[in-house]
C-alpha cells in the first residue's frame, strides 16, 4: 500500500511540472535610428539595433550604408562591429552575388 502512494504521489508531481518551454528574450529597437546611433558614436546602440536584427543594408537619406556612415564618421570600432555582422558599402550591394 505505501508503494502504491508514493507512485500515486509521484504521478500526481509529474504531471504537474510545466512542459512549455519559456519564449525567448527579444531584443528591444532603441528608439535612435542606427543612422543616428552611429553619428553619435553610441556603440550601445548600435549593438542594440544588431541584436534586434536590424538590417545592415538600409541607407541614410545621403545613401550611405551604416558601414559607410561608421567610416566616414570616423568611428573604427562601430565599422568593425558593422562588418562583422554584415555591413556592407553601397557598392558591394550592387556587386553581382553569384
């Protein structure tokens, strides 16, 4: 019989565990464009814009790519993270991709 309960017992605790899994954290879009992130040198920012999957390819009103606004900005360390995740020049987007 105290078999009998402690199986009952541990069913019971079985069953109760939750089986949903948790939902994965998002990352948040600063309210600063990227554009602006990078002009101002704000590499938080822009490594906010990068979690939250901010493309790489939009460009500025002057046409210019983050990547290209980061280098011209003199910003070398925002450039490298730009190009480590992606970031390319305006011409490289025309580039053919084979």
């Amino acid at each position: 019989m105290k078999y009998v309960l402690i199986t009952i017992a541990s069913l019971v605790l079985v069953g109760c565990a939750s089986t949903q899994q948790p939902k994965p954290m998002t990352a948040k879009t600063p309210e600063i464009s990227i554009h602006d992130a990078i002009g101002k040198g704000n590499s938080e920012a822009v490594k906010q814009h990068l979690a939250a999957g901010t493309k790489m390819d939009v460009k500025h009103d002057d046409g210019w790519t983050p990547l290209q606004l980061a280098a011209g900005e003199g910003q070398k360390e925002i450039a490298e993270l730009l190009r480590k995740h992606g970031g390319k020049t305006s011409e490289e987007l025309k580039a053919p991709r084979y």
